[in-house]
C-alpha cells in the first residue's frame, strides 16, 4: 500500500488477501483506492466517512430541491403577473 498524498491511500487488489488488517486500519487514517493492473477500480472509505457523505449529498440534494422550487415559484408568479 502507498499514501500518494496526505489523504489518500492506494492498494492493489491483490493486497486484499495479504495485507488487509493494515488497509483496514489504514481507512481510520484515508480513503483507500483500489487498483487492478495500476488503474483505479474501487475506493474504500470508513462507515463513519460513508455516512458523512451520505449526509452531505443529501443537504446538497435539499440544497438544489429547494432552490429549484424557488425558481420554479417565481416563474409562476411572473406569469401570473404577465396576465
């Protein structure tokens, strides 16, 4: 396993079988990529980052509903005014 910069981590598949406490271990620390043949295939990340993303982009998902049905309001409204 490599660390390519502070918060990244990459692993080959193979090391999967032979070294997977320290990769486990390593996701308390980063996000750890997976790679077959050099290119990436898969990232690991820990249940609690999992989550943090999960929540993220679900604000975000809020974010851009709420924005939409704003935009969409004040269309209707214009065109009611337009009459």
């Amino acid at each position: 396993m490599r660390i390519i910069k502070a918060d990244t981590a990459l692993a080959a598949l193979s090391e999967l079988r032979t070294r997977m406490d320290e990769i486990l271990a390593q996701l308390r620390q980063t996000p750890v990529v997976l790679e077959k043949h050099r290119r990436p295939v898969a990232v690991l990340v820990s249940p609690a980052r999992f989550e943090e993303m999960q929540r993220a982009l679900e604000s975000a998902c809020d974010i851009m509903l709420a924005y939409e049905a704003r935009r969409r309001e004040s269309g209707a409204r214009a065109g009611k005014r337009r009459r």
